[in-house]
C-alpha cells in the first residue's frame, strides 16, 4: 500500500543490479535501487520512487507523470531556503548540486519549475539567462494543463 494511506506499512528500500541506466524502480510498495548508486544518487532515486508510491503509482508512467514525479522530488530535496545563493552563473550547476547534496538533474529539474517570485526570492532573475537552464528548458516536453494543475495541487507554487 502507498503511504497516504492509514496504517499503511513504510516501504522498503532493496538495493540491486538493475540495468545500465536505470537508478531505482518501485511496484508502488516497496523500491530497488541500483546497487552502483553513490550515496547522493541514491538518496535522490529513493525519494523519486516514494513520491510514485504516495500517488499510488508504479515507476512507469507516461513522460508527463514522471515529470510531475521528478519535479515533486527536486521540491522536497531542495526547499526553496536551500537555493538561496546558489547561482553563480553558466557552468555551476555540477559545484552547486555536489554543495546542496543532490544530482545535477534533480537541481535543475528544481530550478525548472522556479516561478517568477521563488527565482527573484532565491536570488536567481532569470534562469533562462543561464545557458545551461536554457538548454534544459528547450529539451523538456511542454506541461498540458492536467500537469500544470498537478503542480498546484501537490504546492508547485508555495514559497
């Protein structure tokens, strides 16, 4: 059973070989992860994984879900008082994702979906001056109004 549920047992995190690529993947009870994770990884693909459980969900998912997933993960593991101060211009990111403790991709799926006022609190203008975040954005799928309100609803807009 997923977590929201009450009484419901916490999933449990089994390490693995799983194949070339693939960090983690959950039955939506319990997850595996790549036994060639480094810590960081690890942490990073665990929490992915549990937000797929808590919204009842298995780890494959079409791209919109896994990106509402993997937007909700850079949330919890970077509040906004952690990206404070951390852009220091066109090819940081790596220096700055070792510093904060997560993956590279996990910060910039996080520094993605910074709304205006969270990026001017954050001290970040404009991402897409970066043109690391530039990048990023051109290669996401563009979010159809069912994730925009997914978003909304799991606080994509809370600071």
């Amino acid at each position: 059973m997923g977590l929201k549920g009450g009484g419901a047992s916490l999933p449990k995190a089994n390490p693995v070989r799983l194949a070339e690529g693939m960090h983690a993947c959950t039955d939506g009870t319990d997850i595996w992860y790549d036994d060639r994770l480094n810590e960081v990884q690890r942490k990073c693909a665990i929490v992915h994984e549990l937000v797929h459980i808590e919204r009842g969900e298995g780890s494959r998912q079409l791209e919109s879900r896994e990106m509402s997933v993997r937007y909700e993960t850079s949330r919890r593991l970077l509040p906004l008082k952690a990206m404070s101060g951390i852009c220091s211009g066109p090819g940081k990111l790596s220096l700055a994702a070792k510093d904060l403790l997560v993956t590279k991709r996990v910060l910039m799926d996080r520094a993605a979906v910074l709304t205006d006022v969270e990026a001017a609190v954050v001290g970040c203008p404009s991402c897409l001056k970066c043109p690391a975040m530039a990048a990023r954005y051109e290669s996401l799928p563009a979010p159809s109004a069912d994730q925009w309100q997914e978003q909304v609803q799991w606080g994509a807009g809370s600071i």
